[in-house]
C-alpha cells in the first residue's frame, strides 16, 4: 500500500472518478445541511438565553469556559507571534505524535512476547521429559521456537512445547 513520510495512507479503490465526485457531493450537501442544523441551533439558544432560559449559574460556567478558551488562544497566539519575531518555524507535528504513540503501545507489546518467549525457552531448557525425547532447541525466531528430535518423537514433542508455549503466557 503505498504511504507518505508523513504517515498519510493512500487507498487504490477501483471506483471511477464520476462516482467519486457524486459521493463527494452528497458528502458535502449532507456537511452543508448539519452546518444549517447547528446554525439553527445555536439560533435557538441565543433566543432561550435573551429569554432567560439559562440559570445564572449555567451562564458563569459557560462564561468561564469562554474565558478560558480566549486565555489559552491568547497563550498561543502569543506563542506564535514569538515565534515569528524569532523566525523560527511552527509545524504540524501530529506525524511524530502518532508515530511516537504507535511506538509506546508497539515496545509494550513486544516486550511482553518477549519476556514470554524467555519463559518458555528457560521452561525448554529445564525439561527433562524433551530431552529424553532427544529435543535441543536450536533457534528462537520472534515468538517461535525451533528445535529438533528424533522423528519418531516429532509428535510428543510438539505437544509438550505446545503446552510450554501456552503456559509461558501465564508464568
């Protein structure tokens, strides 16, 4: 699938441009119409408020909020004017973000499945019924582990690091 550096991802669809553009559209004429919507909306609650409709209360907290969205846009205007008089450049930088947070939960993940493949390999190594099967583990591969024995106890074996496998999951 083909991407961007900035993490975008573009989907090959087959359907054709005409069909694309009346689906744009019907989009965009259904966004037009919820806009329309919240227009009316608001409309009504401006007249409920010039009513008195809202308690005191209602209206300080809602005042409040307001003072705090003017304060923290006041904080980031201010942020980049500095940074213009600087002349240094402000960026989008939601990319590295989600980038970074894919990373946390990935590392989260794959340290667990290792820690869980170290069990079972220690569990492997301390099993005395596989090697009296003549099992030596030879390679462990991500969450696989590989080893060898006798033909005759390809079944036997797979059974017991089956169950070794799944009980590293518990300890």
């Amino acid at each position: 699938m083909p991407r961007k550096a900035d993490g975008e991802v573009w989907i090959k669809t087959n359907i054709d441009n005409s069909k694309a553009q009346k689906d744009l559209d019907k989009l965009t004429e259904s966004i037009e119409e919820q806009e329309k919507n919240i227009a009316k909306i608001e409309k009504k609650r401006e007249e409920a408020k010039e009513q008195g409709v809202f308690s005191a209360a209602e209206l300080d907290k809602e005042k409040a909020k307001l003072q705090e969205l003017k304060k923290n846009l006041d904080e980031i205007n201010n942020i980049k004017s500095n940074a213009k008089r600087e002349k240094v450049s402000i960026q989008d930088n939601s990319g590295y973000i989600s980038r970074a947070e894919r990373q946390c939960v990935n590392a989260r993940i794959q340290g667990g499945a290792a820690t869980m493949s170290k069990i079972a390999m220690r569990k492997v190594y301390d099993s005395k019924e596989l090697r009296d099967l003549g099992f030596s583990l030879l390679l462990q591969v991500h969450d696989e582990l590989i080893g060898e024995c006798p033909a005759e106890n390809a079944e036997k074996v797979a059974d017991l690091l089956t169950g070794i496998m799944n009980d590293s999951r518990r300890r």
